[in-house]
C-alpha cells in the first residue's frame, strides 16, 4: 500500500510506537474504511497493547472483507487464534489455526498455536504431532518443552514428560541468567 498515511503507520509500528502507529491506520480506516490491510493493523495493535476483545473485532472485519473477494490468510486466522485463545476461546482459536494450516501448512506458528489448544482441550496425541511439526518446520519456541510436557502428563507418561518439563526450566532460566547478565551489565 502505497497510502502516506498506510506507510506512516508501519513506520510508527516498526518502531515500536503504537500509539501513533493506530492514530495513523485509524486515519488511514477513515478514508478507506473496507480496506483488509488497515483492520488487520489495528486489530494487531490492539491485541499488542491487551485489547484482544476489540482485536478480535478488526480482524473479524478483515477476514468478512477479505472473504467477500474470495480471499483468506494464514497470518490473519493465526493472529486471530492467538486473541482468541488469550481471551479462553480455546476451540474457537483451534478453528483459525487449523485454517491457517490449511492455506499455508508450512506455517509453523500455526502448528504452535494448534499445540496449545489441543493440549487445553485435552487432544494429547495431537497436540505433540502439531508441535513437533513446528519444530520439523524450523519453528523455536522455549514452550516447546512445556506443551510436550503438558501432552505427556496428559497421556500419562510422567517420566518423559518430567524429562520435558526439566528442560523447559532449565532453558527458562538459563535465559532469565542471560537477561540478568545483560542488565547488570548495562548498570
């Protein structure tokens, strides 16, 4: 999008400053109140600063948008599944990630937000094939260890997933040492 006010806003986003990165997609929604892209970017920015409920609202329109001219997008049912899932709409979430894999199955974040919600709704065989098909795609994540933990217990196999979960504090606080590291350098 080659809008003034559309690129503005991805500057302010890029650099971290929300506020004006949504003053500017609010002013861009203003003229072009059916673009797709805008509503994807405002509901992004305000699922970033805690707004999952009016997130969901942008991308709720973006998809109804998109969907009227035939088109759909993994990046827009993922970060959909996410505020859905942060708001306890575990199945809802399950729904926009299977559809992301089904338009891009080399996704690997949808195969992680798939992972999570099938370990809450209690799919343990699932939920460990979907996050080592993250992992398979080159996906990284310290909730690895946690969600494989988490399936594990739920089938039963205690010591592997004790093995798991070990792993995931170990790496939880070798990196919380790493971030004390930094801070204490910079003091």
């Amino acid at each position: 999008n080659n809008d003034p006010l559309f690129a503005q806003g991805r500057e302010y986003f890029a650099a971290g400053d929300l506020n004006r990165a949504l003053n500017s997609f609010r002013q861009y929604e203003a003229l072009k109140p059916n673009n797709i892209a805008v509503h994807f970017w405002i509901g992004l920015i305000l699922d970033q600063t805690g707004d999952s409920k009016a997130a969901i609202a942008e991308y709720n329109q973006s998809q109804t948008q998109a969907a009227s001219i035939g088109t759909d997008s993994a990046e827009l049912r993922i970060n959909m599944g996410n505020a859905l899932a942060k708001l306890g709409y575990s199945k809802e979430a399950q729904l926009n990630y299977q559809r992301a894999i089904v338009i891009d199955w080399q996704n690997p974040l949808a195969y992680l937000g798939l992972s999570k919600c099938l370990v809450d709704n209690g799919d343990y065989d699932g939920a460990l094939k979907a996050i080592d098909r993250f992992v398979a795609l080159g996906g990284r994540d310290v909730n690895v260890y946690l969600i494989r933990g988490l399936a594990l217990t739920g089938q039963a196999k205690f010591a592997s997933a004790r093995e798991q979960l070990h792993s995931f504090l170990n790496s939880n606080q070798s990196s919380n040492q790493g971030n004390n590291q930094t801070n204490n350098q910079a003091l």
